[in-house]
C-alpha cells in the first residue's frame, strides 16, 4: 500500500471529520438541502466510481461521500489492498467535481455512517437494486431507521478488483511456472501427514512460504502447480482419498491467505529402488518398476497437460522445495531451485530475486 508520507501532503477543504460532516449535514437539512451519500472503498479511482459519482449529484443537492479505512479495507480485500492509503483515497475522491465532501469512515460497513450522518438519501449503483445480501440489506433498514430513502443511479458499472485481475493477467509481464512441494514447503512438515484421523490439526501453512509466494503473484504472472510425493499410500498409513482431502483442505487454506494454487499432482506409488533402500511391506498394487515420483518430471507434464500449458511458455521456471527430490526435478527440467529450509521471508526474496536477474 502506497503510504501517503512518500509521496507529500494531501489535503483539501472538502475533506471533513465525522463530527464536522455530522453537524453540516445537519444544517444542511434544516434549511431544506437534500443530502446524498456515497459509501465505498474508491480504491484506484476510475471513471465508472466518476460516473457514479455524476449521476449521484443529479440525484441530492449536496453529495457527501465515506470511504472505508485501510484497516476494513485490507480485512475485506487482502491481497495488498487497498492500493492507495484512506488519506489518498480521500484526495482523490475530494478532487471530483461532482463531490461535495468526503469522509474517511473507520467502520466495517456503511450502516455505522448512514446512522451518524443521517443523510436524506443513501445511494448505490444500479449492481445493488435486487441484491439481499445481509450487507446491502443492513443499509437499507439504517437509512430507513434515519428517515432517509435509498437511491440508485442507473449506470453501467466498473470493478476495482476486475480492473487490478486485468492489469495482472493481461499486461505483457514475465511468467513464470512455480512448481512446489507440500510437505515441508507449503506446510509445515509432519511425518506422514494423514495417517491420523485427527490430521486437520497438524496442518499448518509455512507463513514465510506463503508470504514470497504472495509476493511472486503480484510481482510475476505466475502458475502455480504442486507436486508431492506420498509415499504413505503406498506403505498402507492412508489412501489416495485421504491425500486428495489433504491437498483440497491445504487449497482451501491457501485461497484464504490469497494463493491460487492452478493444479495439484501426487503420486502414491514407489519404485523397486525405494523399495530396496527399507525392510518395509509396501502394498504390492502401489509398488513399480517405473513410476512419477520425483525427482522424475511425470507430474509437471501432467500438471502442464491438464492445464493446457507447455513448459517453454514461460519465461522462468522455478522449483520450491526442501529435500533432494525437488531439487534433482529441478536439475532435470534445467530449471531454478530455492531450497525453503531454515530461510525465512526475506532469505526467499533476496535468493529469488537474485536467481531472475
């Protein structure tokens, strides 16, 4: 997020407190102003939040407007967001013509202002019309409580979010393909992950994986696919089920904390030279000669097949692990290796950058 002490001092006499904008709106009101307002995040201002904003004046004699701070912003968004700082946000916004005032709201939702402001309209874009969802129909009801009536303009729309995925899956940038481990590189490691019923317990994201992979995405248009071994199928301590709950409970984690992860690959089996290296009974369906464990290259080209990819459609390929096998598949696919053990976020950052020099 862009801090608003880098770049300079931003003010402007439209931009009130909540006291000052209360105690206007009041006045306002009482010699007989309607008072319409807007609430949102107005993260990157663009011309659809400025057409709104337009039609929203036609609508009221003075157009005030609440942009949520940075900290509900972040909670809702994640990812980076917002962008611009609430103060820049509110500069910017101040700075349309159509606006009257603006207010930096430091609540969740926008029922908190309609109840302070008490404005005589509240008014969304023309997305919210039908919607009952808990958010817009909280609105309702505390412009309602207030006295006031609730609005729509009636333009077509843009999104914030839609406009940031296009910058980022649509501008010419460099991609790269991150294969990566699970075990010990995404979670924390954990012998045989699964083999106790009780196994949701022992899953834990590695925060300072998941933070550079976090950074990757939003520096590099990146595809992300995992490739693990899982042995344990083959040793009869679980099945396949079992490691495809793993994986979708581990994928639900990582969209939660922003990270997309576009295809998973494991492979059960074991080969007779894995065999041989232990005196263990291994079950004899998941025991071959030849199989796609790692370090062989079988899962990445399965992975790349279901996705519709080839591996020379990226600029940069790199392996994230933290055993021999990913690093022997990196050797083996002439791709870029950072091994994960004992390296914390900024160790990550400082060898990755290094390596794409």
């Amino acid at each position: 997020m862009l801090e608003v002490d880098s770049i300079g001092p931003f003010t402007s006499r439209k931009i009130l407190s909540l006291t000052e904008a209360k105690n206007l709106i009041s006045e306002l009101k009482e010699n007989g102003k309607k008072v319409g307002l807007c609430h949102g995040g107005f993260d990157l201002l663009h011309p659809g939040h400025i057409k709104h904003f337009e039609s929203a004046k036609k609508l009221c004699d003075v157009l005030f407007v609440s942009i949520t701070s940075d900290e509900y912003i972040s909670k809702r968004k994640h990812s980076g967001r917002p962008v611009f700082t609430d103060k820049l946000r509110a500069y910017a916004v101040a700075a349309v013509e159509f606006v009257d005032y603006v207010i930096i709201s430091d609540f969740k939702r926008a029922i908190e202002p309609i109840h302070l402001l008490k404005p005589s309209y509240y008014i969304k874009g023309p997305d919210f019309v039908h919607k009952t969802t808990p958010g817009i129909t909280a609105e309702r009801k505390s412009i309602k409580d207030v006295g006031g009536k609730i609005k729509y303009t009636i333009d077509s729309t843009l999104s914030t979010t839609n406009i940031i995925d296009y910058i980022k899956n649509n501008i010419d940038r460099d991609k790269i393909l991150l294969i990566t481990d699970r075990d010990g590189t995404i979670i924390e490691d954990t012998d045989f992950l699964g083999k106790d019923d009780n196994w949701k317990k022992s899953v834990k994201l590695n925060k300072n994986v998941i933070d550079f992979f976090s950074y990757v995405q939003t520096k590099i248009n990146s595809t992300n696919i995992v490739v693990t071994n899982q042995a344990g199928v083959a040793r009869g301590y679980f099945d396949c089920k079992r490691v495809e709950e793993i994986n979708s409970f581990t994928d639900d984690l990582l969209m939660e904390n922003n990270i997309k992860i576009n295809n998973w690959q494991y492979c059960p089996d074991v080969d007779l030279d894995y065999v041989k290296k232990t005196t263990f009974d291994f079950k004899k369906e998941f025991t071959k000669i030849v199989t796609k464990r790692k370090p062989g290259t079988n899962m990445v080209y399965d992975a790349l097949e279901e996705l519709n990819m080839k591996l020379n459609d990226f600029n940069t390929v790199l392996v994230i692990g933290d055993r021999h096998e990913d690093k022997g598949l990196a050797k083996k696919l002439k791709a870029m290796y950072i091994d994960v053990k004992g390296k914390n976020y900024d160790d990550l950052i400082e060898e990755f950058e290094t390596k794409i020099k």
